[in-house]
C-alpha cells in the first residue's frame, strides 16, 4: 500500500485501507474502486490522505492505532454528547440533562486497554475518516495521541484516565460557542475571535462539577491554550502555573490541528507541523515534552513517498521506534526518476549521511502506484 494525499488521488485507484464515517464505522472497505465522484467527496469531507494499492508495496501492513470498535464508540460517545450539549441552549427550562462522565470513562478504557496492548504505538495519522464536524474527530486525535505520551511518561492508569479525559473534552466548550463563529471558513474578526477564545474557560465550567470526570480534566479544557511565557489564554499564567496534562494536551492540540484538512487550509505534513511546534521551545512549549512528542510520532508516515538528497524516492515501509525521523525507505526509482525493476531498502538510521530531501515529490506518484 502507499499513502497518497487525497488531491493526489486518481478515479481507478483502488482503496487499501478502510475509511471510515463520522461514528467510526466502516464507509469505504478495502478494494473499492475510486472514483472521481468518490474522491472530491473524501476531499470535501476533510480526508487528507489514503492508502491505495501498489503493487511494489503490497506487503506492507499499516497497522490501526486503536481497534473498529473503540472507534466508534469513542466518535459515537463525542458526537452524540457533544451535539446534545450544542443543542442545551434551545431546551425547554427544566428540562434535566444526562451526565456524561460514565460514558466517557468507558471510552476510556477502551482507549487505555488498547495502546497498553501496543506498547510501540506512535502517533500516526488518523485523519482517515468522514465527520460532519471537525470538532469530533479532532478530539478523537487529540485524546489517543496524548494517552500514547502519558504511557510514554510512565503514567499510571488512574493518571491516563485523568489526561484522557482532559484530552478527549479539551474542546468540550466550543459546543457553547456561536456555531456562525465556530464553522466560519475565513478569517475571524475581532470579536469573533474573542468569542472563540471562550471556549476554554467554558469547557472548565461544563465539567468542573460533572460526576466521573476529575477536576483535573476540567483544567485541561481551562489551560490547553495556556503557553509556557504567559502569552496564552484565558488566564495569560506561565510556567508552574501550567499542569502538566495541559501542557502535553497543548502540544497534542496545536500538532493535530496543523496535520488536519480544514475548509481554508491543506494540512501539514507530520515532520513539518513538529519543525514549527520545535520553533516554540522555551516559549510556549517546554523542551522536554517537544523531545518525547518527536520521539513517540511517525514524523515520515508509513507508505508516504520521500526523496533523498541522491536523487533516489521510494516509500516508507518501516519506522524505527528509536529514531523515528530515520526510517526504513524502499527505492523504487534512481537519482534519474527511473523505475528500478529490483526495488531495495535502505535503512537510514545506519545511513547518517543520507537525507530525506523532500516529501510526496517524487517521479509520477500516480503512475508509480500502478495506474
């Protein structure tokens, strides 16, 4: 399989990796045939990347973060809580509302259960999915991606539970925000802006007294928009004054953001969004967690297209969990863009002095994969 970016795509390629819809079931299998219909679908919808078959790849596996079912049941939980919470303000008075601790426990444990089966999971690209709203899938992200820094840490269970719980309703306060201004696709004025920024301060109050969800949860969604000098908001503090769930949730949410397809921006690519959160370092993120942040992503994803300083552009096939950013790439053209008829690999974290120029620049991505 290769990974392509979805504006790269070509009707006649087919799918080697499911897609999924806004609750986390199946929509596309494997196999499918793409079509031209299919993919400006994908591409409204936020798709950034697929796998595709290629033959040259076939034998690489790609294997899920999390199971189908701890999917959609974590999507399912946020979509259907989040959309009621949205909805609160046009309820009739009296009327009582659930609580939504007890379902999102159960989410997370079945988030904690299966990265603790997967002890070398990495934060990969999850962005393969249809959601109505980017604020489900977006806390989805969020929520695996800092419960694989907490395992990292060393964490204790009770601990995860708290910082996913932070993670998975960071954002919990934009259900009370104007949706004119939350689903607005240019540029935000002033005071729209000033409206957004409250979502942090009213996340903190949706959960602060809710049963089952640690006040330290309620904090996260207060001070993920905290940074490290005091320029963040709504509180401006700094430093110590920052928990640390907040901090890592900080930095989850700003690199999930950037990797994600909005209506007025293409994503990043991982090893681009981590360059710009590194820029950050001393001042709005601490060092130390940029540092295990790298190490635990899958800066060049498996299956994406790269080109070495040589000329040479294969695929990536194998990441070393020791040295992420040196993966293990297969060279499928030489430094003149010719197909190789014996593909080879190359392990770059035994070849120091070869480097990754670019990323899905190389010879006819499209041809290459076989179409």
């Amino acid at each position: 399989m290769r990974l392509l970016p979805i504006q790269m795509c070509r009707p006649g390629m087919k799918l080697s990796k499911r897609i999924y819809n806004e609750e986390g079931l199946v929509l596309l299998g494997e196999n499918v045939e793409l079509t031209a219909k299919l993919i400006q679908r994908l591409e409204q919808c936020g798709v950034s990347f697929i796998y595709i078959h290629d033959p040259r790849t076939s034998d690489l596996v790609v294997p899920d973060i999390i199971s189908d079912e701890t999917r959609h049941r974590a999507l399912s939980e946020i979509r259907t809580n989040f959309k009621d919470m949205m909805d609160r303000p046009n309820r009739k008075s009296g009327v009582t509302y659930p609580y939504i601790g007890k379902a999102f426990r159960q989410v997370m444990d079945l988030v904690i259960d299966d990265l603790n089966d997967n002890k070398d999971a990495m934060v990969m690209l999850m962005n393969m999915s249809l959601v109505d709203h980017y604020l489900y899938q977006h806390s989805l992200n969020v929520c695996v991606y800092t419960t694989i820094l907490g395992i990292a840490s060393g964490y204790s269970r009770d601990e995860l539970m708290a910082i996913g719980l932070g993670a998975m309703l960071h954002d919990i306060g934009k259900t009370q925000i104007n949706i004119d201004v939350l689903k607005k696709t240019g540029s935000l004025t002033g005071a729209e802006y000033e409206e957004m920024k409250r979502h942090a301060e009213r996340g903190y109050y949706l959960l602060k007294d809710e049963p089952n969800i640690p006040l330290l949860a309620a904090h996260c969604a207060y001070q993920h928009h905290e940074r490290l000098d005091g320029s963040g908001y709504p509180r401006g503090i700094a430093g110590d004054e920052i928990h640390d769930y907040a901090k890592w949730i900080g930095i989850v949410d700003s690199y999930d953001a950037m990797t994600s397809a909005r209506i007025y921006r293409t994503p990043m690519l991982p090893h681009e969004a981590v360059e710009l959160l590194y820029a950050g370092t001393g001042t709005f993120y601490e060092q130390r967690m940029l540092q295990l942040f790298r190490d635990k992503v899958a800066i060049y994803p498996l299956g994406i297209t790269v080109k070495l300083h040589t000329g040479e552009s294969g695929i990536v096939v194998d990441i070393n969990s020791s040295c992420p950013h040196r993966p293990i790439v297969r060279i499928l053209n030489n430094e003149y863009g010719e197909e190789l008829q014996t593909p080879y690999e190359i392990d770059l974290s035994t070849k120091l002095t070869m480097m990754i120029s670019s990323v899905n620049e190389g010879p006819s991505l499209v041809e290459a994969a076989g179409i």
